[in-house]
C-alpha cells in the first residue's frame, strides 16, 4: 500500500486513473493493525482494478480531519478524483 501525506496525498487520489481506497489509521490502533493485511490481500488480488492506500492520522492530521476521519479506521473511496464513499 502507498502511504500517502498532505504533500502527495491530492495527486494520487485526484490522478489516478483507477478508484482509490484510502485507509485512514493510527499507529497506536489494534483494528487498524487487524485491517492492514486484509487490504494487502485486497490490493493484490485488484490491482489491475483499484488501488489501496494508507494515511496517518497523525502525521497527517489536516487530511485526517478534512475527511471526517475521527473513527479509525476509516476508509474513503475516490472515484475520478472525487470522493465516493465514505466508511467507519
């Protein structure tokens, strides 16, 4: 998975060709922790179809917080560069 940050986060989302799954987690987070191989099992088995990407919350906490990620994980779908689900 592609880790993403406030400097390359909007390029990868809004520049993909492909739908984009963002997993928004915390270091400190057992689910996340629990999610992180499942999405690794995902991104394989998809990616030709969809890329998988991961952001910090706090590393990255304007980001954390423009998409409502408050819960984590949370996980955000973009869609031609628009954000199409939003899931917690």
């Amino acid at each position: 998975m592609q880790h993403l940050t406030r400097d390359n986060f909007y390029h990868e989302t809004a520049g993909s060709t492909l739908p984009v799954v963002v997993m928004f987690y915390a270091s400190w987070c057992p689910k996340c922790a629990m999610m992180k191989p499942v999405l690794e099992k995902l991104e394989q088995r998809y990616a030709e179809r969809i890329r998988f990407c991961e952001v910090e919350i706090e590393e990255s906490a304007v980001l954390a917080a423009e998409y409502g990620a408050d819960v984590v994980p949370t996980f955000v779908t973009f869609r031609d560069g628009e954000v199409y689900s939003i899931m917690q």
